[in-house]
C-alpha cells in the first residue's frame, strides 16, 4: 500500500478478478452457452465493495477522516435527492 492517498496500487490479481466477471456478465448476455451471468455480477459489486473499503481504510490512515474520499458520493447523492424533489 503506498504511502499517499493520491497514489494508487494496482492490484492486477483484483482487476483480473474484475475482468473475468465482467467477462462472464458480457457472454451471458451475447447469448453464449455460459450459464451464471449473475454470479459475475455479484462477483463484480463484491470485489468493488473491497476496493472501495481499502480506499477509505487507507484515507482514514493517513488523515484521520474520510471527508475527501466521500465527496464525490455526497455530490451524488445531493444530486439525487435534488432531482426527486421535482417530482
């Protein structure tokens, strides 16, 4: 893990799990003889789950909150809540 939030490790046995269940979600949907096109997707939230958890693990360490790596997800949900009070 480094040493900075900015920076990123790339995790290529993650991305390759990530790949393969988007793979598996692509062939179920192309109509390949596949079978379990949403166990790739339960797979795909599950491994994004965890990216997610290790990026405000790693915020948390190094600055004690979390305000930077949730803002964009406040941005969206303002956002939201903005576009169902119209209706």
């Amino acid at each position: 893990m480094p040493d900075e939030i900015g920076r990123r490790a790339w995790r290529t046995d993650i991305q390759g799990l990530r790949g393969i269940a988007v793979a598996a979600v692509i062939a179920h949907h192309a109509g390949l003889p596949l079978s379990g096109g949403f166990v790739g997707v339960d797979a795909f939230f599950v491994i994004s789950g965890y990216v997610v958890a290790q990026m405000l693990l790693r915020e948390w360490q190094v600055t004690g909150r979390l305000r930077d790596a949730l803002a964009p997800m406040i941005h969206t949900q303002r956002r939201v809540i903005r576009g169902t009070a119209i209706y």
